[in-house]
C-alpha cells in the first residue's frame, strides 16, 4: 500500500509539471532544428521559373534555382552568383559569363552552360507562351523566334563554346544585363527532367511536384500540398551547401493577412508576407516584449495602381480615365486606409528606381476632373454606367477600392461596385480584359524605369489595359539604343508624361513591406525589390 501511494503520488507530480511546462510551438521547434516558417500570401500558380508571374511565386524561385548573378537584398546590386565573373565588349552586344567550378543539379547531375542555353531556348520557345519571355528579348533573335517569326534556336545569340563559359550576343546595348539575367525567367532548367516528362512546350506537367523537381537553388523541394504549404530542405549539392544554417524553409501561402497575423502571434510563423493596416498602430504600441521591434515597414520599388480597360466604353476615352484619375486624393488615402505604411504614388516610377525621379506628376484637381466629364459629354457622371472595381481579394485592395468608390460618388457623381477576388481569377481577367476598372500592382525586377514604364508597350506581355501609343512604343524603342544614360532617362520623362495623360493606369500609392518578423531570424535584411537569399539566413535566439 506504502508503495502504491508513492507511485500515485509521483504520477501526480509528473502530471502537475507537465502541465506546467509550456508545449513547444512551431516557431520554437524551428528555431531549433533551423526550420524557418514563413508566411507567403498565396498558392503558387507553378513551381516552374519560366512560367510564374507573381512575386510570392518568385518567392519560392528563389530558394529553388538561381541564375547566372543575384541581385543583393540591400543594394540591388547585381552579385556573382551561377557564373563568379563576367565582362562585355566595348560596344556593349556581347557579354561572356564564366560559370563556377563544380555546380550541380539538386540530383547531382552536373550543371553545364549548355543546360543554361537549353533553358533559355524553352522559355523563348512559342508553344510555352511564357509571359517573362520577353525578358530575354535583348538577346539576338529572341523577340522573333518567340514570335514564330524565326524557328531555327540556332540562330539565338546564346553560344557555349564550353561547359563553363556562356556568350550572350544582344540587339542592343542593355547596361543593366547583370542584373536582368538574375530573374526567374532566366533561372536554368534541367533539359533531361523537362524532356522526361514531355514539358518543353507544355504547362502543368508533373515535373514540378515534390519527387520530380529539379533545380540549382540552395534548397530542394520535398513537399507541395496545395493550399496548404511548399517545404523545400537545404540541397546538398549546391555551391554554398556547407556554410548554409538553414535546413528546411516552409512557405504557407495563408491569403487572408489576419489569419496570418493570428498564426504569428500563436507561434506558427517566423515571418508573416503581409500585415493588415489596421493591426499597425497596435503592434507599434503593444506592451509585450519586442512587440515594436518584430513590426516591420520596409519600403520596396513597387506602384499599386488602376488599370482602365481602354477597350470598354466609356473607358476607351482618355478624358473620362484623366478624370478618374485626377479625382483620387493619394495623401488621403495614404493617411487613412494605409495608415501612414505607404507613401502615395502621384507617378507611376517610384523614389529609388536606378536614380529616375519622374517630372510628371498626378495631383489631385477636381476643378480639371470634372471639366472633363463634362467635354467628355457625361456633366455631373450622368450618362455614365455604373462600373465594377475588380480587386485581389485581401485585407487592403478592398479597402481601397472602397474609398475610390466614395471619393468618385461624392466629387464626380460616378457609381461603382466593388468585386474582390481570389489572385489567380483576379490575374486571368486582367489579361483577357475581362474588366472594367482593377486594382493592381507592379514590383521591380531590377532598379531601372524601364521595368515600369515598359509594361505598356504595345507588345508587352503585362500591357493588360488595351492601350497602346505609337509615339511611347517609339520612345522606349529609342531608350533601348541609347547608351548615354542623361538621355535615356530623358526619354523615358517624356515617355511616362504620355502614359499618365493618357492615363490607361493611374498611381495610387509606392509599395511597402509591411510584415511581422520574429527576432530570431538573422540576416534578414530590407529588400527594395523583395527578392531574398534564403541561404544567408538562420535562426538563432539572442
């Protein structure tokens, strides 16, 4: 009896202290086995490099493969990455990059400059259709073989004249190459792997599901459940393998910012990809340790803007978009539903961009906006039809749509509806103009004006507004042969003073990551272009 009450007794104290002892969270459990969780706004549309179009696919891309450079989170400076060096000629049309000793596959396989040119070839190929492919345009040939206009690869102006060493010849001069070749659509991709499962010129073949997935990154991918997360584990192949801290990174593509917010504070995140603008004042107040310093507001080279479906009456007169878009208070707007998070956009090139600060500027004139409804034929928006405000379904699009809806009513007289939707839909209706006013948004690939401004070209991949100027496509097609950098820019003032007087888009407001960041991730650092290199990172407790 003695020693049964003893043991009931020790059981007892087992019980009270587990009880006691606070459960382990995910975020603790990562921080102790170098998991980094991370919240990343949506569900990949692929896992392919050549095929995604979003930056929180990009995201993922950037822990699966890299390109010849990457471009430094705090400089946006291109850095040697695949190839360690790389020169070009005097004139500017011919560029040669020397790939690292050793580089493999996430298989093992060797990775040669002749998979880099094959790859290349895919992205432009025109069966793939491939939005980004126009970021290869520079190279010889490239925009006519995507086309169709030209279907021999071997007239392209890739070369590799040996398993290390990769030629690039150009149209024309493009003095930012360094940086442009550090993008998704210019990551290479396995020839043999594509070839296995018939996806040269295919979409959505199951070369990208966990089991299957090739890459060059410093992590590999070993799970993708839709909806639900994308774990990829460090890749013991990669050039960096050994000085890499982290061994998995999880993306959950959570779309909802509060749920997000909800999971950070319950210990399922070590980074959120967005923060609610209502949840700001409270996270700068909280009393809770850290609380002020785990809020994040890093300003990054993006615009949110509308774009007007310029093929849809009204819509297709410039006068009614002006008005619109001379009607939109953007300091309002930047005090009140952005909470001071994000400065407001009156050009469409934001701060920062490469050194370009645009001249043209949209203020707020309601005097001019509604003078030109009335030349427009619609005084007072009479006449006008009641028109829909397409935005993503998240915690601030709507927002926003709702306070142009209020700001359009009260000074113009127009009416509007407001239809949230899930990105993938949001994006499909955009290209197929299936609109009439949205809300969108453009981050930077490099710090250049021409990532912006070239959107609207009439050949653009992303020009989903139905606008297109003789005279713009001329000037950017002038700043694409001018060497001398006080002119190009020039060209490209005059350019963005077209655009927004044709206003086919209007500025709303510049971009801002606005994220949770929980203080034991290091190395993480604001990136203007949002890109960043998982490898550098680690999590640590002080």
């Amino acid at each position: 009896m003695a020693l049964r009450r003893t043991l009931f007794a020790l059981l007892c104290l087992l019980l009270t202290l587990a009880g006691c002892t606070r459960r382990e969270t995910p975020v603790d459990a990562g921080i102790r086995t170098q998991t980094l969780l991370i919240g990343n706004g949506a569900e990949p549309q692929d896992l392919d490099p050549q095929i995604v179009t979003v930056l929180t696919d990009q995201n993922i891309m950037m822990a699966l493969f890299e390109g010849l450079t990457a471009l430094d989170e705090q400089t946006t400076r291109p850095v040697p990455a695949a190839a360690e060096r790389w020169e070009t000629s005097a004139d500017g049309l011919t560029w040669t990059f020397h790939l690292r000793a050793g580089l493999k596959w996430s298989d093992g396989e060797p990775l040669t400059a002749g998979d880099f040119v094959a790859a290349w070839q895919r992205a432009l190929d025109p069966r793939l259709a491939a939005e980004n492919a126009w970021y290869l345009y520079a190279v010889k040939n490239a925009e006519a073989f995507n086309t169709g206009k030209l279907a021999e690869p071997a007239a392209l102006g890739f070369a590799a004249p040996d398993e290390h060493t990769i030629v690039l010849t150009l149209e024309h001069p493009v003095p930012y190459l360094p940086a442009l070749v550090s993008l998704p659509a210019w990551f290479p991709v396995n020839p043999r792997v594509i070839a296995k499962f018939g996806a040269q010129s295919r979409r959505d073949t199951a070369w990208t599901r966990a089991g299957n997935h090739v890459g060059n990154g410093p992590f590999r991918l070993v799970e993708w459940s839709p909806n639900a997360r994308i774990v990829v584990e460090k890749n013991p192949h990669h050039r960096e393998a050994a000085q890499t801290k982290l061994q998995q990174v999880v993306f959950f593509p959570v779309e909802n910012p509060d749920v997000e917010e909800r999971n950070y504070r319950a210990g399922q995140l070590h980074v959120t990809f967005n923060l609610p603008v209502d949840k700001i004042s409270g996270w700068r107040s909280a009393g809770q340790q850290n609380a002020s310093a785990q809020l994040r507001l890093d300003p990054i080279l993006q615009t949110f803007f509308l774009r007007f479906n310029t093929r849809q009456s009204p819509l297709d007169n410039p006068a009614v978009r002006r008005a619109l878009s001379l009607a939109i208070d953007r300091d309002i707007l930047a005090r009140t539903v952005l909470q001071g998070s994000r400065q407001p956009a009156h050009s469409l090139t934001p701060p920062g961009t490469g050194g370009y600060v645009s001249r043209t500027r949209v203020h707020t004139d309601l005097a001019t906006a509604r003078q030109l409804l009335v030349d427009a034929g619609y005084p007072g928006g009479h006449g006008l039809p009641v028109f829909e405000i397409q935005t993503r379904n998240d915690a601030l699009n709507p927002r926003l749509a709702e306070a142009l809806q209020a700001m359009w009513q009260r000074e113009l007289g127009i009416r509007t509806t407001i239809a949230p939707t899930e990105q993938k839909i949001w994006i499909q209706n955009q290209k197929t103009l299936s609109y009439a006013v949205t809300l969108a948004a453009w981050t930077a690939d490099f710090p250049d004006p021409v990532t912006f401004l070239g959107l609207f070209t009439a050949d653009s991949a992303y020009n989903w507004t139905g606008w297109t100027n003789v005279e713009f496509d001329a000037l950017l097609a002038r700043a694409a042969v001018t060497l001398d950098p006080v002119q190009r820019y020039e060209l490209f003032q005059q350019a963005e003073k077209l655009l927004l007087e044709s206003a086919p888009v209007s500025p709303v407001h510049f971009g801002a990551q606005t994220y949770l960041l929980h203080p034991a991730v290091k190395g993480w650092v604001p990136a203007p272009l949002g890109f960043r290199r998982y490898q550098y990172l680690a999590l640590q407790t002080e």
